[in-house]
C-alpha cells in the first residue's frame, strides 16, 4: 500500500485492517544497510533522531539482524497511547538501501468492541392466534 518515495517528505498511506491502524513509509537512501543498522541499532546514534523517551523499552521486541528490527512507543502526553514501530532494511542495486518504517497502534483502548446487532438477527417467527 505505500510508495517508494525518493524524499523525506513521503506521503502517509494509511493501513486499516482488522487487526492494527498504521502508516508505513518508504526512503530511498544512499547510504549501504550497514550503515542505517548501526543508526537504528546504537543508542549513541539512534538518540539524534529518537529519543529514548519515546521508547516504552530501550531494548526492541523483535529483531533480525541486519534487516528489521521493532521497537515499543509510547506516547509522552496523555492518553499515553502506546505503538509498535518496524523498521525493514532492504538493499539496493546501486549500494543504497530502501528503508521502510511501519508504525501500528497497538493500544487496545483504541479498540471498540463492535456493537450489537439493532435486532435479534432470527427468523421471524408468526405465532397462530
């Protein structure tokens, strides 16, 4: 569902299954895997651009070396809302990489419990008089 952009300005699809509500993103970046690992990895380098108070844990849920890794948020401002961010590395021909980054809610108080049915939803039954 999204685009590859070539700018940081990307478009944001928005994903609406049943399961999450996110956004997923995609850079064409010139930099080799390696390099955008070791900003998405290290601490030191992953501080300048997210802050460790936006994580809800410093250590990701989920990693593959090398290709993606997920880390925890949670919101600094009520209503604290809390999400899962992916970021997938994928090299490119030409020594770059393509980075994609998808961000999910996972609260479950944005989840509403889908509501009742107006009707019984059975057969009408006619009683004789």
């Amino acid at each position: 569902m999204s685009k590859r952009q070539t700018d940081a300005r990307a478009s944001t699809p928005v994903i609406d299954d049943e399961e999450t509500v996110g956004m997923v993103l995609e850079y064409e970046l010139e930099a080799p895997p390696e390099k955008i690992w070791r900003a998405l990895t290290i601490q030191e380098y992953r501080e300048r651009w997210l802050p460790g108070s936006d994580l809800a844990a410093a250590e990701p849920m989920a990693e593959v070396t090398g290709e993606q890794i997920c880390f925890r948020m949670r919101d600094s401002d009520p209503p604290h809302l809390e999400s899962v961010v992916t970021f997938q590395l994928a090299p490119q021909g030409n020594g770059g990489t393509v980075l994609r980054v998808t961000h999910r809610l996972i609260d479950s108080r944005l989840v509403s419990p889908m509501p009742g049915a107006a009707n019984s939803n059975e057969p009408v039954l006619m009683q004789a008089a």
